[in-house]
C-alpha cells in the first residue's frame, strides 16, 4: 500500500494496525468527484489483502464529512454527452456503487467518522460503513430529489442500513435530519458532544476493536452477506467450526483459561465478558 498512487484530495495515515483516509476537498466540502471514488477504490482492493490493516477510519477534513457527489461535474459530463451509447452519467453511477459494495465487503472494520454535513454520497459513504460515530452537531441528507433526480445509490445501501421504511422517510422528503434522529433511526451507532469528546470515542472504538482477533471479525462480517439465506445455520456452523479451530480460536480458548493477553491485542484484558 505503501507504493499505492492516491489523488491529493484522499489523505492516508496508517498507525498501528489502522488506516485513517481523510477526504480533503475543502473547497467544495469535501464532496465526491470522479478521481476521489476512482482513487477509492483502488485504495479498498489493496486493503482487501492486507492482513496488517484491521480497521479503517473515513473522515472528512476541516470537520465536514462529505457534501455528496460533485453537481459541477456532474453537470459537464450532462453538457458533453447525449444519454446514447455508454451514457458517462449512468458509468459513473454504476462506478460509485461498485466502490460502495467493495467498502461494504472489506474483511476489515470500517468506521464512519462524522463530522459537519453528511450529504448524498456521504449517507451512501456512511450507510456503507459497519459504525458509524457522530458529533453531536452533524446533520444528515439525502437532497436528490429536491434536485430533480433519484438517490439511485444510497437507497440500495440506506435501505440495507436503516430499512425501508426509515429509508422512505429520507429519501422521499430529502430534508435534512439532525444527529438525534440519525441515531434513533439507526444510521448513527455513536454519538459525541464536542470536538475533544468525539476524539476520545474514535479513540475507544479503535481501542475496542485492536481486542477483538482479525480472522473473527472478517469471519463475522461475512456472516451477514449470508444471513438472509435459507440454508444460513448450516453455512453458520461451518464457519464458527473452522474459526474455533484456527490458530485465533485455539488461542483465544488458552487466553481464557490462562488469564493471559492475546496477541492480537497489547493491551487486551484477558477473560473479560
């Protein structure tokens, strides 16, 4: 990853284990544009092999999260094309929801850090992520539809966060929710008041997640891809066998009879519930 080609408006810091991606467009609240989603998903596919990467952190600089997709953009591409052949506006669409499902099925944990406005493409960036952490001031929207077209994206990864019904409400009316009603619908797991208070939560999350063993959370983030499955217990038992006789299980049994730390941890507790 170290060699990996990133645009300027994508800031990487990896720390032990984690890798923080800060969307930097300032100018235009760090909303999305072609070479960001481009730059994205290059960034997911290294991520997907990288065993020493446990947990990922999106942000957005200067405390905005994202503002959406780029209108300016999005408006050359509507001025340069017809809607014939291979319509660019559908490409792209098609393009932010192939980055979308891959964040989703990173074996790693991704963490949603909100800041500010969380808009269009950042619910869809958020929606997508396992946790979601907000400052108690961030604010929620989904505006296509008072822009004159549909949130064809987010609504597939809203959907599968918040359910249909939740999702209606903010698709259909595209007004903006405040950090409260995020939480009581489900799209924010975490809240914190302040700056220095959100830090400290980002902080503890990360520290919650470095005691957790790798293989046994990628392994339960598959999970859910299958859960909806009729034949979703025998898969179940299939991969918590495997995972009780990997090296992870087999070490995680002896840290709890002997009290010890495991090593995929520091500074874990052993034998904690």
């Amino acid at each position: 990853m170290a060699s990996l080609a990133l645009p300027q408006s994508l800031k990487l810091v990896r720390q032990d284990g984690c890798v923080h991606v800060t969307f930097d467009r300032v100018h235009a609240r760090n909303a999305f544009d072609r070479e960001m989603w481009l730059g994205l998903g290059h960034l997911i596919a290294s991520l997907e092999a990288d065993a020493g990467v446990r947990i990922v952190v999106l942000r957005g600089a200067a405390g905005k999260f994202c503002a959406g997709g780029d209108l300016r953009e999005r408006a050359e591409l509507r001025m340069n094309s017809d809607g014939g052949g291979d319509d660019p506006l559908a490409a792209g669409s098609e393009a932010e929801a192939a980055v979308l499902r891959a964040l989703l099925g990173l074996p790693q944990v991704v963490i949603a850090a909100v800041e500010g406005i969380a808009a269009g493409a950042g619910v869809s960036l958020a929606a997508a992520s396992d946790i979601v952490l907000a400052e108690s001031g961030s604010v929620f929207m989904t505006p296509e539809v008072r822009l004159g077209f549909p949130p064809a994206q987010v609504l597939h990864f809203l959907v599968r966060r918040i359910g249909e019904g939740a999702a209606r409400g903010m698709l259909l009316t595209g007004r903006k929710i405040d950090c409260d009603e995020a939480h009581r619908i489900g799209l924010v797991d975490i809240r914190a008041s302040g700056k220095e208070a959100f830090e400290a939560a980002l902080a503890a999350l990360v520290s919650d997640l470095h005691q957790c063993a790798p293989g046994a959370l990628a392994a339960t983030k598959a999970l859910f891809d299958l859960v909806e499955l009729p034949d979703y217990p025998a898969r179940a038992a299939r991969v918590f066998a495997a995972r009780v006789r990997s090296s992870e299980g087999m070490e995680g049994e002896s840290v709890f009879f002997e009290k010890r730390k495991p090593s995929w941890c520091a500074n874990a507790d052993a034998g904690e519930d």
